[in-house]
C-alpha cells in the first residue's frame, strides 16, 4: 500500500525565476526505507517540506501536481492533521529545540494529540529508550547535550508522535563521527523494534546502504536516478555526476576491478585473495614540511574559565606549502587550537609566534594580513551587501584606494569562481557560493596562512572535494593550510599531515596513513578507519596468521 | 535547569533552601518586591525593602561576588544622584554645608548657583540610593533563580494559548542564539582586521551597522527553521495544550513565603496611604 505519492510535482519559489522541483514522481510503500541524495541545492530539503504540506500552504510560490500522503492530499489539507502521522527531523539538531529541556521537547510533539498524562509519560520514555537515551536525559537543557544526543532527543520527539511516516533530513551531516554513530544506532533501534516508513534525505553512503531499500538522486530539481543503492553507486561516473559518491568499499573495489558486496565482503577478500589488492597500500609520498616555519606554538595553554583548560601544553608547528588536517572528537579543543593559532585568543600560557614574532607584536591589521581564520557558518563572516564589496572589505578596512586592489579582488572573484555574482547580495547566493565567498573574502589579502574551520560540514561531498582541490592549489602556491574537519574521508585522501587532538592535547602528529593504522588513536579520538586502511591491516594480519575470519 | 543568569552571564547560582521552592513562589516574590518599590516613600520603607531583597537574594545562593561585578554600576548611579542633590537642588532643612559657586546679578535680580548641602538632601540621597539597590537585588533575585521554563510553565498553567508560552521560550532562545551570533560576528570582523579598541566611534558605529547583516540573515533564516520545525509537529497558532504534567503542589514553605511578601506589599500600600 502506498503511504505516499507524489505525481508530477512542479514548485518554483516566489520571485525565483527557476523552479526547484520539477517532474517530481515518487512513490513509498509502507515500510519500506527510502533514501534521497544528492549535490547541495537539488532540491531535497524543498521536497521533504512539500511532502508535509508546508509547500504550498505556507511559502509563497507556483505549485503544480499532486502529492497524496496517506490518502491526504497535502496542498489542501491542514498541516496539524497531515503531521499528526508524520514525524519530520531537520538537520541542524540546534534549531529544532524549541523548548528549554528535554522532556518538554518531547513533549511539545504530543501536545497537540490530546493524550492522557499517563500515555504522555509513557511515550516520552519509550521514545528516549528507542533512541538509546535514558530518564536523566529529561530534565537537561539543550545546552547540555552533544550534537549526537540532540538529534537523538530529535528523532525521539518525532517518534513519540507514533508517525506512520518518518522523515529525516540529513540527521547525520552536522555530528562528529561519534555523533554519527549515536544517531546511527539509535536508526538501527529504530528500524529493528519500530518498523515504520522512512523517508531519509542523506549523503552519507554509508548509512544509506546500510538502511535503504531504494535510493533516489535528485539533481536540479528532479529525480535523476533511482535504484537500490548499491545497483546506483554501481552506475559509476553517471552517479558521481550527481554527486552519488558510493561508499568507500564500494570506490576500492572498483578502483581493483572487483565484485564486493559490502566492506566485510572487501575485507575477506582481501584476506583470500591478497594478490588483487596489491598497490592499495604502498606508501604514500609526503609532501608537507616543504617551507619555513610560519606559526610556532610553545607549550600553550588556554582556559576559558579558571582551573579548567581546554588547551594544554600544545607544541606544534606549521610550515608554508603544507595542508594540514586538525581533528578530534568535540570538545577536545579543536576550534580554540585554531583561534590560537590565528591570533584571535590569547594563550593563558606559552607563546604563539607567527612568522617568528609574537603574535600580541602585531596589529589587527597586520595579523590578518598574514593568517586569515573562515568561520565554519559563512554567513557568520559576510558583511556586505554585494560580493563584491565583501571581497573587498579587508582593503577598504585598511584604508587602500580602489584602483589598488580592484585587481586582488578579481583574482580572488575568478579563483573562486565567483564571477558574474559581483553584484549579487551575499543573503542570497547557495550554500557552496556563499562558502567560497567566504574564503575569497579573506583570499583577497593574500594571507600566508588560512585556517578554515569544519569547510565541509553539512555540505555535499562533491563540493567538500572541490573545497579540497582549492586548498590544495593554494598550498601549491606556497600558502599552509589547516583544516579543522570530522570527515576522515577527506583527511586520508588530502592531507599532507594529520594531527590529531584529545582533551586538549596533540595525541598524533604524522602521516594521515600511519596514524589512521593506529588502532588505539583511532579510538581515543572517535574516528573510524577508512576501508583501505582496513585492507592494509588485514593484508598484514594475513600474512602473520590463519583466517581472522574462522 | 540552568536560571536565566546562568544562562545569559554563566553565573552559577547555588542549590539552597529557597531553589526548593515551588516555580510560581519564585516567580511571585520578586514580582511582589518590584511592586513594592512603588510603595516606599521613606528611607525607613527603603531600607526595609533593601534588606528584605538582599536577605532573599542571601538565602537563594546568589554569589555576593556577582554583585560585586555590578558594584561599579551602582557606585556610578549612587554618585550621580548625590552631585545631582548637592549641585542642582537646593533641598530646604538644616544646612550642613553651603557654598556659592556663581553669583549674577542682573537687572531682574540676583541668580545664585550654591552647593548646598542639608540633612534632608543627604536622606533623600540615600532613600534614592536605597530605592535603586532593592531594584537591582530584586531584579538579580528573579534572573537568578527563575529559569526560562519555570516561565514557560508559569503561562501555560494560567491556560493561555499555546503559541504564548512557545513564544516565550523562544524569546529566551532567541536571545542565547542572538548574544551568541553577535560575539562570532564581532570576532569575525577583528579576524578581517577590525580593531574595536583603536577605532574611532564613528567607525565603530559603521562597523556594528556592518554586523547587522549577517545578524539578520542568520535571525531571519532561524525564524524560518524554527517555524518549519514547529510547522511540522502540527503545533499551530491555535494550538491548545493538553498535558497535565508538573503541576506541582505548593508547599508550607511555599505558602509561609508567599504570605510574608504579601503581608510586606499590604505593609508597604498602608504606609504609603496612611503615611502620606
């Protein structure tokens, strides 16, 4: 039976000229998983809201077609009725809380149902049980919880609705990897115990081979592709066109030339058969440490309040022409490590020097024009009403006539691909667009330094790769680089050095492979072994023992 | 729960006898204190009332060193209020000191400018002075130990709308993310190169109308967030709330608090009307 249907759907926003849906057709049967992917700016977000309802009877804009869910039709029925069987969790986990503590959370949800005091406990604590939280959770502010146990309390405030259809919009995109995995088991729970309908907006492969019955790629407004997941990610170049990166296990083995059903699949494989896999682990070439040393870090300590430090005892050092990759779980001082670096916070003890001078020697003006800190929310650093005067902001700060700088600004416009937007107001541009906008921003006054704080989070992974290859073009140009992120994927596959952070200490400082192979740091830091990581171990372990397997 | 203070200042305020009592006590007892301000005609009723605020603020575990923060603040205005007695008031009572600072004579007659100081313009002094400390303690007593929810649960028990009480949990959220965004904004303009400190105060006032443009782009794509997020758990404007959970019983304590500061405003009303 269909719980949802979606025919010829077409919407285009007010005073939008394009439409952002287009030719949609979709159909979910009850119980099944359906996963939606896709690049940045497809459209998947503006779907989900039409599915509810919330598109057309709430935005302004041209609706055509007709979508049916549970026998409802969403354009003419009321939002309160259509939601009393649908449960929605968006993705930024920090939005969605509207109330102060959890149980009022979860509660809000209920409210409108009518229910007795006693089923409105009931529900509230079975909710929290499925998702993995406990009673403690109740009384806690929002304030109080990570990023993975927000979204947890999310997905339990929609499931405590009983909803015939669960819909997910990427839950994962804004966690740590440990986030990731709290959000991940609670969907296991989810599926295994409470067999509901799942709509799941997401760019994790992973997860969506993992749950998805069918995965649909939209691109530009439509669907583009649909298919189970691995029959999609198996379609190769066609798939990465529309931003449908297949899991890790899945890009090994074909970069070998394979069949591999999933990474234990990869894994035995490798195991059996370790002549296929030869070249997955020869040592990569390091190319970082090539110039002088630009920033000096000498056993600093910072805290933001007293007795409590959040940095301690950190020594490091950044060499120009190097991309380095910062990560740790949340909360290990990942963020404050960087602001030392760029000069925006002060050590509470030790030195910081930049270009072999303290960093408190130099003014404001100077200090940025050496190291430029990008905020991980660009609309945090966007002051300007056109993209071009934000370009040019740093040089109008200092003073400098036009015709000075008018060059530097187009370079950065053309480098990061920004132009003919010259005249657009920021507000307005995508995602990706007001990211770079953000970097070019900075980009113009040709700092030594960049350090760039979480550039992929809730971002597509083509656009994380495109970020990369724009990194990795300033570190050719003599620039350093250090990127604070979660995405393993990225650290292995572009970093020149990894360093890796735990309560405020630098627990690994080396080549992304080496430290990656280590189990214990792997752990300690809540990250995960990418697979050829993976294989690498198991080849080793195959040559020293009998199956691992057995 | 964290208390507003908490929230706002990072103060930590803490646990005593009076955070056990009920929500609607906590809430009613500085509301009575505020009102009682109106009441105080005297310096007798003003160091009444300051004492009371202060005891209570004593009892609930306010840290004194959070006043001492604050003691600038009062300092400042206490010291206004005294030149702005002995310079611009000539108070009528027995002269302690006095003055002639300028003298014109004109045609019309003699304009004098005196500092005078009497014992009635020194009471007044400290009546005022007394006046604005019960304001201040009261108004730390409520950030203090009210939370944002004891707020929230306080309308939704007078059985108002729904959309009353979620607006004003959202006001106080709306609040934590506004402070929030403004420090980023403002640390990512002295990461392009802005220096608060050197600039000059015509620059700095463009500078903050510059951060109003990502502080309103980020309010108003939050406003959307939030509403889609309350859209789509079929909360409405016309929502109304059926849950019956916390409604706690008020205790002895509860009841022997709420008398006395209802017996201190009758005091005070009485004094006010009687004595006046």
């Amino acid at each position: 039976m269909a719980i949802l249907e979606a025919k010829e759907v077409y919407w285009r926003y007010a005073g939008s000229k394009k439409p952002i849906l287009e030719n949609i057709n979709l159909r979910v049967d009850e119980g099944e998983f359906v996963a939606i992917t896709g690049p940045s700016g497809a459209g998947k977000t503006t779907l989900v809201l039409t599915l509810i309802g919330v598109i057309p009877q709430r935005l302004p804009g041209e609706f055509q077609g007709k979508v049916l869910l549970l026998g409802y039709d969403t354009s003419r029925t009321q939002i309160s009725e259509i939601t009393r069987n649908v449960g929605v969790v968006f993705e930024d986990p920090e939005i969605q809380f509207v109330m102060s503590n959890v149980e009022d959370e979860i509660l809000l949800g209920l409210e409108p149902l009518q229910l007795d005091e006693h089923e409105i406990q009931e529900r509230i604590e079975w909710s929290l049980n499925l998702v993995g939280l406990d009673k403690s959770f109740l009384p806690r502010s929002p304030l109080q919880l990570s990023g993975g146990e927000k979204q947890r309390v999310a997905i339990a405030a929609a499931v405590a609705r009983r909803p015939k259809l669960l819909i997910l919009d990427e839950p994962t995109s804004d966690l740590d990897p440990q986030g990731k995995e709290e959000v991940v088991s609670a969907l296991r729970s989810l599926i295994n115990e409470y067999r509901t309908t799942v709509v799941m907006v997401e760019h994790e492969p992973e997860l969506i081979v993992e749950f998805a019955d069918r995965l649909l790629v939209m691109d530009e407004g439509r669907i583009v592709l649909e298919g189970e997941p691995s029959e999609v990610y198996e379609l190769g170049e066609t798939a990465l066109k529309h931003a449908a990166y297949p899991p890790d296990y899945i890009q090994l083995a074909r970069q070998l030339n394979i069949k591999a059903r999933d990474t234990g699949d990869l894994l035995r494989q490798a195991y059996s058969n370790a002549v296929k896999f030869n070249g997955v682990c020869n040592p990569r070439v390091i190319e970082g440490r090539k110039g002088d040393v630009i920033v000096s870090i000498r056993d600093v300590w910072f805290e933001y309040k007293p007795e409590k430090p959040v940095i301690r005892g950190v020594d490091l050092e950044l060499r120009l022409g190097e991309l380095v990759f910062l990560m740790g779980p949340n909360g290990s001082g990942k963020t404050t490590l960087s602001k030392l670096v760029a000069g925006l916070l002060k050590p509470s003890k030790g030195e910081v020097l930049i270009d072999k001078r303290g960093v408190g020697e130099y003014t404001r003006e100077e200090l940025s024009s050496i190291i430029a800190y990008i905020y991980q929310n660009p609309q945090h650093q966007i002051f300007n009403q056109t993209v071009w005067d934000e370009v040019a902001f740093g040089w109008r700060l200092r003073g400098v006539p036009e015709r000075l700088y008018a060059e530097k600004v187009e370079e950065a416009l053309k480098l990061f691909n920004l132009k003919g937007l010259e005249e657009e107001h920021p507000f307005f541009l995508s995602k990706g667009e007001k990211r770079r906008l953000a970097i070019a921003s900075v980009y113009a006054l040709n700092p030594k330094v960049l350090v760039v704080d979480e550039p992929t989070t809730g971002q597509d992974r083509r656009l994380g790769e495109q970020l990369m290859s724009i990194f990795r073009s300033l570190v050719d140009k003599g620039k350093t680089v250090l990127v604070v992120t979660h995405s393993v994927g990225l650290a292995y596959k572009y970093a020149d050095r990894l360093l890796v952070m735990v309560d405020g200490r630098i627990i690994a400082d080396g080549s992304p492979r080496l430290i990656l192979e280590e189990d214990d740091i792997v752990y300690k830091a809540h990250l995960r072994q990418p697979v050829e990581v993976q294989v690498c171990k198991i080849l080793a372990k195959a040559r020293e023992h009998s199956n691992p397997f057995s | 729960m964290p208390t507003i203070l908490e929230e706002l200042a990072g103060v930590y305020v803490r646990h005593t006898s009076y955070s056990e009592l009920d929500a609607v006590t906590r809430i009613i007892v500085p509301f009575f204190l505020s009102l009682d301000v109106f009441f105080v005609k005297d310096i007798t009723t003003a160091t009444l009332l300051a004492v009371t605020a202060l005891v209570f603020l004593l009892w609930a575990g306010v840290p004194l060193r959070f006043l001492k923060n604050y003691l600038f603040l009062i300092l400042s205005l206490s010291f206004f209020i005294v030149l702005s007695f002995v310079f611009f008031k000539e108070v009528p009572g027995n002269t302690l000191y006095s003055t002639t600072i300028l003298r014109v004579n004109a045609e019309r007659g003699v304009w004098e400018w005196k500092i005078l100081i009497t014992d009635t313009a020194l009471l007044q002094t400290a009546f005022f002075i007394l006046r604005i400390l019960a304001m201040i303690f009261t108004a730390t007593l409520f950030i203090a130990t009210v939370s944002d929810r004891d707020i929230v649960w306080g309308l939704r028990r007078l059985k108002l709308p729904a959309w009353v009480s979620i607006s004003a949990s959202l006001f106080f959220r709306g609040i934590s993310f506004f402070v929030s965004d403004f420090l980023i904004v403002r640390e990512a303009m002295i990461a392009r190169g802005v220096d608060f400190e050197k600039s000059s105060l015509a620059r700095k006032f463009r500078i903050y109308l510059n951060a109003l443009i990502p502080l309103l782009s980020l309010m108003v794509t939050r406003s959307l967030e939030i509403s889609l997020a309350l859209e789509s758990r079929g909360i409405q404007p016309s929502t109304t709330f059926s849950a019956s959970l916390h409604r706690g019983k008020l205790t002895i304590k509860d009841y022997l608090v709420l008398a006395f500061t209802v017996f201190l405003t009758i005091f005070l009303a009485w004094w006010f009307t009687w004595r006046f």
